[in-house]
C-alpha cells in the first residue's frame, strides 16, 4: 500500500514537471490575449478557463519567446494584463486580478505650537507638580517648582487639560496663547 502511494506521488511529480518544461514559442506585437492564449493552449496542451468578461478588460500583447517554460511564458503574459492565472493540472484557470486599494492621504503640513503658562491656584500661589495634557493625545507635561510648563502642541485649536491634586480638573483652550497665567480652581479633582 506503502508503495503504491509513492509511485503514484512520483508518477504525478513526473506529470506536473513535464507540463511546466513544456516549450512555449511565440512572437506577437500588440495581438488580442485570447489569441495569444489560443497558441499557448495549442503548444502545450493546457486547456483555458476565463470568461469572455474577464478577457474583454485585457490588453493586446507584445512578446517575444522561444523555447520558453509555460510558467516564464504565462508569466510574461499577463505580466501588464488586469488578470492573473492559476496552473491547477492541465488547466490554466485566468481571474481578475484582485483590486488593492490604495489611499493616499494628502496631509497639511502641522505646523506646532510651542506654549508656555503657568499654573497657580486662585491665590496666586504656584501649583507645582500639576498634569498638563493636550487632549485627545498621549502629549503632555508636568509643572515645575514654580508652576511653569512648557509644551508643544499640534495647533492653535487645542486644548490642554490641566489636573492636580486638591485641584478641579480644568480644560484651557490655547487659542493663539502664549506665556498665559492658568489658574487652578479650588476644590475636587
């Protein structure tokens, strides 16, 4: 049993080599694929299943092979052509190709903002140690000592959310500011 499945293994393997080594010879210039498909089908045997539809959206074909493999020939085939192939047997079996799509998104430059301020409770007294986060992003900052920051952010229409203990979160808009004196608001977070 053992040795019935080898030889028929090799027995295929031999099939399916002698059909790739199968020599392709033609000469077209700007000849219709299903006549060039027709002398592939002729030289090698290998039937062809496509539908007219699919063959109506092909090309003409320039080429020039002599004594090629049908693997090269089919390759250089449908190399410039809106179809692949697929070699299942003795059958060539001819699709669309399936459609990419490509999205090219055309993005404005971002011209950043750099903004200072300061944070300091109602009182005057700096808040150090204070959260300034531009939303919507991971971008953000702490205050120092005296409750300067500094941050840069991806335009004039952010906003920047500033959080601290003892402090209600308050949410600024930068709006073409600069060097701003942010007070906290007392009370909860």
């Amino acid at each position: 049993m053992k040795l019935t499945i080898l030889m028929l293994t090799v027995v295929l393997m031999q099939v399916s080599n002698a059909a790739f080594s199968q020599k392709i010879t033609i000469e077209a210039e700007q000849v219709p694929l299903k006549t060039v498909l027709a002398s592939i089908r002729q030289q090698s045997g290998f039937q062809m299943l496509y539908s007219n539809e699919a063959l109506e959206k092909a090309g003409t074909v320039t080429v020039r092979l002599k004594n090629a493999t049908l693997e090269h020939a089919l390759a250089q085939i449908f190399n410039a052509q809106p179809l692949t192939y697929k070699v299942e047997g003795n059958v060539i079996l001819i699709s669309p190709k399936p459609q990419v799509m490509s999205m090219i998104a055309v993005v404005p430059p971002v011209k950043e903002i750099n903004v200072t301020g300061i944070v300091s409770a109602v009182n005057g007294d700096p808040v150090p140690g204070a959260a300034v986060q531009e939303r919507g992003t991971g971008n953000g900052t702490v205050t120092d000592g005296a409750g300067r920051f500094n941050i840069r952010v991806k335009s004039d229409t952010a906003t920047l959310i500033i959080r601290s203990m003892g402090f209600a979160s308050q949410e600024v808009k930068v709006a073409g500011r600069n060097a701003d004196r942010i007070e906290g608001r007392p009370g909860c977070p």
